[in-house]
C-alpha cells in the first residue's frame, strides 16, 4: 500500500434506544472510580461530556442507562473485560508532529550534547527516551526523526524510545504509523521525504512513517497510577508534554517524583507549555522554558 518516500471485549451487539441520562449520583460514581483508576479528575462542569462518551460504550454493551452501566463496570467481570474501553472513551488524546517545536531546538543545541558530554567520560551508551502520554504517536515519530538526523552527524550515538498511553486504541493508531497528509503539514519538507512513505493509492491521502524508525520505537501500555511502572533502566530524557494538566496538584507531585526516579541524575524532562512545576515539591531545576534537569 505505501511506497515511494513523500511528502474489544464486548460481546453484546449494538442496539437502538432512546438515550440515557446520567444522574449526579452516577457522575459521582464514574468520576471517583475513573479518578482511582488513572489519577484525572472529573468535576461536574465535565458531566456532560462524559456522559456523552459513555453512550458509545453503552451502545456497544446493548445497555439502556448508566446505572446497568455502573453494574457492569464495578463487577469483577466488568473490571476485567470493560475499565480499558472505558480509560479509551474517556480519555483526551491531542497531538501534533513537532508540536511545540522549541524543545526540540532545546533537545538538539543543549540537551544531548550536555548528555553526550557526560557519556564521553562514563563509557558511551545508547542514549534511552521515554515519551509518556504518546498519544497516537506523533510525539515519538517526531523525535525519532530529529534523533536520526543528529545521529548522522555524530557518529556512534544511538537511541531508543520508550512509548507509552493508557489508551489501547491511540497505542494501536501509533504502532501502525499510518497518518493523514494533513497531520503531516508541520513535518520540514525534506524529513517528509526522507521518513515517510505515501501510499500507492494517492486519493487515499495517506502517510506511513518508514520502517528504519518505526524499529526505533517501542510502544506499550502503561496506567501513570500504577505503583511500579516495571521499568528497570533509568531515562536520558524524559517527554511527559500536556499530561498532568488532567491531574490535581497532589496527583501531579507525585507522579512527577516517579518520573525522576526514572531519570538518570543530570537526565531531562520536558513538560507541556501550559504546564507549571510551580509549588510542587520535585527534584529539578529548570533549565528552559518547561524543560527541567533531574537533580538539585
């Protein structure tokens, strides 16, 4: 399909009914339940719009009101078969190919030649990255494009990239790369000719990443709320971009400590530029705007 380089669980079918109206009682449910589960908030000026997502997943599962839906979910079965659905449906998922193009310039000027610095005198390494909260994978895509092209001028450094979102459905899209030529327009000109591929059937409209950086990537699921994240080697760098903006301030202090628990000491993280450190006890210091260095 693509060639010359270019620019569920549920059983139950879906049945017809008259909409479902979700009380405050049940907002209150799914709201606690879906904080617990994955640590973002649900205030009620946010009832409707998750009452309008659940109604997919109660067309699917053939249920006429939330209240069979809240029965289902908080059954041992529904925890099982049903919480990942849910996590999809209820979850924002917004990105771009080098959105917020700054850290990038960041990345490749400071960042890893104050790494590599480092490396020279320790025993060089592949350097790791880890974006977390990947989305459909713009944000890896993107960086492995950049990556690539310092590895060409610099010879002997490598990389790997960790991917990760709570969301199965946006980890599918990523993994197979497969974007629209609009979602392409921030892409420069000659890196969309050098690592992607346009589809064979041109009215289709379609890209895919090549696969020399597809390699480059590994993605998985992973819930921020979870006490061990398994991973048992620390980070250079860390992406974590337009996350925790979903959290409260306490959910926020601590997942950024687990971050840089993550970090190796001297390794980055880049935060989204809506996103504040302000008043939250973490082990960094800045060092430009929304990017901090591990350690004090």
């Amino acid at each position: 399909m693509f060639g010359s380089t270019s620019t569920s669980t549920a059983t139950s079918p879906e049945v017809k009914f008259t909409t479902a109206t979700m009380s405050d009682r049940e907002f209150g449910q799914f709201s606690e339940f879906i904080y617990g589960q994955c640590g973002i908030k649900m205030p009620p000026a946010k009832k409707t719009m998750l009452e309008a997502r659940l109604q997919k997943r109660l067309r699917k599962l053939g249920l006429r009101s939330f209240r069979e839906y809240a029965e289902f979910l908080f059954s041992r079965e529904g925890v099982e078969s049903e919480l990942v659905h849910m996590i999809d449906v209820v979850t924002t998922n917004k990105t771009d190919f080098f959105r917020e193009p700054g850290h990038f310039d960041f990345l490749v000027g400071q960042a890893l030649p104050a790494l590599l610095e480092r490396e020279r005198s320790a025993g060089q390494r592949r350097l790791r990255i880890w974006s977390a909260g990947c989305s459909s994978g713009e944000e890896p895509y993107t960086l492995t494009m950049v990556l690539s092209e310092y590895a060409e001028v610099n010879p002997g450094f490598s990389f790997g990239i960790l991917a990760t979102d709570i969301c199965t459905e946006v980890l599918e899209k990523a993994r197979l790369a497969i974007y629209d030529e609009e979602r392409i327009e921030p892409v420069p000109l000659a890196l969309r000719k050098k690592y992607l591929l346009r589809s064979r059937e041109r009215n289709q409209g379609l890209v895919r990443v090549v696969p020399e950086l597809r390699r480059l990537v590994t993605f998985r699921r992973l819930n921020f709320m979870d006490s061990d994240f398994g991973i048992h080697e620390p980070f250079d760098i860390i992406f974590c971009r337009n996350v925790i903006i979903y959290f409260d301030k306490q959910t926020q202090e601590q997942l950024l400590n687990k971050f840089c628990r993550n970090l190796v000491p001297g390794g980055y993280l880049f935060m989204g530029h809506s996103e504040t450190l302000s008043g939250l006890d973490v082990p960094v210091v800045q060092v430009a705007s929304t990017v901090y260095r591990y350690g004090r």
